[in-house]
C-alpha cells in the first residue's frame, strides 16, 4: 500500500509565507538562478583559460563570493549569492579583466516584472502611501525598498528618463508607417479634456517602435500639430512616412497633412467598426459585423468594393446613419490594398496603441485620483516603453525596401511597367 504525503495550504486569510506552494516555488527559482550564474562565470572563465600572469599562474580565477543580498520577486524575495571573479594579472583598474553578469547586475535589487507593476499599479489609484501594503500581499510581509518615498522617487527617476528619451536623435531612422491615437485614463489627468497623444512607427527593418508620447488637450489639431513639428525640428525625423493609421475622429489628420503633405490615411477598422454597430440595434450587429469583415478581408481591391457596395444595399434603408457612417470614409477605409499584402494586418488597424492601453482606457470606470501631468507621461513612457519589447515585427519586413524605392503595389502586389502600361 502506498502512503499518500499530504501538503498542509494556507489557510484563508493567511500571508505569502504562509503557503508552502510559494516557498517551493522561490527554493526552486534560487537554484535555478545560482545554476545560471555558475554556468556564466564557468564561460568566462573557459574564454580567459589561456592567460597567465608573470610567474605563470592562471591570470583570472574564481575568488568566492559577494555578500549574499536578496532580489524582489514576482513571487517573494530571493536570496543569492554572486560568485566573483579576480585578475590576479593587472597592475591598474584600467586593464583589468572584470565579470559582469547578465543574469544578475551587480546592483539589481527587484527584477523587471515587479519593475512594471510599480506604474501600473500607480494608474489604477494606488496612491504612494498604499504601495507598501499592496505589495505585502502580492510579495510577501518583507518587499524591501518599495516603501511610499521609494516611489516618488522612482517617478522622478521615469520623469527625468522621459524627458532625455524625448530629446533623442531620430535623424537617422526612417519610418514607413506611423499608427496615431489619444489615449484617456481611468485616473482623471489635472483636466478632464486632457488625454496623451501616442505615435508608433514602424522602421525600414520593420520594428515597431514609440515615436512620441506626450499631452494634449483632447485630441485636438494644434495638439498633435506640436507634437508632428517636435519630431520634425527637434528630433531630426525629416523623412515623411508612406502611411498613417488612426481613428478618424482623431485632430492628428489635419496636422498631419501640414507637416506631412502626401502621407496616405488609413482608418482604423476597429474604430470603425465599432462606430458603425453604436448606429444599429443589437439584434443585427453580429450580421453587420459579419459584413464588414467581409469587406477588408477581401483578397483584391475589387472584391472589397463589392463587399463594400453589398453592405450599403442591405443596411442603408433602414439604418442610413450606419451606411453613412461607412460610406464617408470609403477610400481611406482601402488605402492598404496600395500596399504589400503581408502587412494588411498589421496597418489596418491601431492595434499596436489599442492593445497597450486596453485596460487603462476610459471605458472603465473613473477613481478618485488625480495625476498630474508630468505623473501621467512617466507612468505612460513607462508602460509603452515595457510592452514595446513584445512587440511583433511587420511580416514580409523585406517588402518594405520595396516601398523605399519607389515600387507601387497594386491589391498587395508590386506593379510593373507593363501592368502600368496596360492599365493605361
């Protein structure tokens, strides 16, 4: 007969260090990460085998360890012991071979995760005196230096890293398209107008990336128009974009044929969408959106105005602010089949900036806090700059040298001078 081990839980009500499942969780991960780190100094030490010092010796050798110092984690805190590394060849600091680790930085004190869940927790109301009860219960009854003066200084720290990273050198880069959105917020700004405009670009190697963040009044043209000029005249980005993607109801439009003059528009499907099913009962919105993904999931331009013109028949007798809704927009709606096929999903909608920011918009909501300004950009800077990591990269990236050569696509394809020819 075979004895069953029974595991004592935590009982309800009780702390982190109550449950046995996270202390196995956290043994586990420190041996796992003293693993990691013995492999790494065991490399470094295998590239620098074959030098010795003047008597002959091995030049660089192990020599013990740190101080052992305790990580905050997602899942409690960690202690750890760093192995350190001595040459026993150089005569000054200038020439010494020293390790560094990559798993674990000399100074780390909290990984990256909890790192991120600072200004998310910031965003949804958690004012500075709570941050340390918070985190006792998602950490543990010991989170060291988490306390309410280490968070105002780690929003001063994300003020001050804003402000360089707006300053920054964009005259190098070259982005072909460009995805544009106002962003509101559950915890109300210093104005109730007020929201934070974002701009996304994608590079000639298709990465995306965060062009500017900053505030503005609503969504507004002069608002954006600051913005566009900032970029132009202080960051050096003097290239046009081939391509901007947004909301129509966005004031971005209007400043950006200033600044932009032959930039082409492509309106957000999603937006769009959306706008269109608030004009229709709820008994035919499944059908209704049905049809539209009809329309810019069509394989050619051709098939898509015919989907386009189906749609119109069938809804605008008895709903005509919804077919008037969709009509308004028909050629901006369709840009995309100008441009390779392999990035129709990426530039038919905003969902770069509509993903990021999905659980912080204004359809939840309002607290009771209020952030300021310059609270606000830190906290948003912090937040896109940590999922602009996860971002994908645009498919077919190669098509985009294409595009900066001047080739047309026609329905996702590239036209040639006898196509042209024929056409005409």
């Amino acid at each position: 007969m075979v004895e069953d081990t029974v595991v004592g839980l935590a009982r309800p009500g009780g702390t982190v260090e109550d449950d046995p499942l996270l202390a196995v969780l956290r043994e586990g991960a420190r041996q796992m990460l003293s693993l990691a780190i013995e492999a790494e100094v065991a490399a470094f030490l295998a590239v620098h085998a074959d030098r010795v010092d003047e008597t002959g010796r091995r030049r660089v050798v192990r020599h013990g360890h740190a101080p052992k110092r305790s990580i905050q984690t997602g899942i409690g805190p960690i202690e750890v012991r760093r192995p350190r590394v001595r040459d026993r060849g150089a005569d000054d600091e200038s020439g010494r071979i020293r390790f560094t680790s990559a798993v674990l930085p000399a100074y780390l004190r909290r990984t990256r995760n909890v790192e991120e869940l600072l200004p998310w927790l910031y965003l949804k109301g958690i004012s500075t005196g709570q941050f340390e009860d918070t985190l006792k219960v998602l950490l543990g009854p010991d989170a060291p230096g988490l306390s309410a003066a280490t968070i105002r200084r780690l929003v001063a720290t994300w003020q001050d890293e804003h402000q360089r990273w707006q300053a920054r050198d964009l005259s190098a880069k070259r982005y072909l398209y460009v995805w544009a959105d106002g962003v509101y917020f559950a915890p109300r700004l210093e104005h109730d107008r007020q929201c934070i405009l974002v701009l996304i670009g994608a590079d000639a190697g298709g990465k995306k990336e965060v062009l500017a963040i900053d505030d503005g009044f609503r969504e507004s043209e002069q608002s954006w128009h600051e913005l566009l000029v900032r970029l132009r005249d202080e960051n050096g980005l003097v290239i046009d974009p081939e391509l901007a993607i947004g909301d129509g109801a966005l004031g971005f439009w209007k400043a950006a044929r200033k600044i932009w003059p032959n930039i082409k528009q492509q309106r957000c499907w999603v937006h769009k969408t959306a706008n269109i099913l608030n004009y229709l009962p709820k008994s035919v919105q499944s059908k209704a959106k049905t049809d539209l993904h009809a329309i810019y999931e069509a394989a050619s331009r051709a098939d898509a105005e015919a989907a386009f013109d189906r749609f119109l028949a069938k809804y605008e007798a008895k709903y005509d602010k919804a077919a008037g809704c969709l009509a308004k927009d028909r050629e901006t709606l369709l840009t995309f089949y100008d441009f390779p096929a392999e990035h129709w999903k990426h530039v038919r909608t905003a969902n770069p900036i509509e993903s990021t920011f999905a659980t912080v918009r204004l359809r939840t909501d309002k607290t009771k806090g209020c952030l300021s300004r310059e609270t606000a950009l830190a906290m948003v800077f912090k937040l896109t700059k940590s999922a602009e990591r996860h971002w994908r990269r645009l498919n077919g990236s190669e098509r985009l040298a294409e595009i900066i050569r001047g080739v047309r696509f026609r329905d996702g394809e590239p036209v040639t001078a006898t196509e042209d020819q024929a056409a005409a």
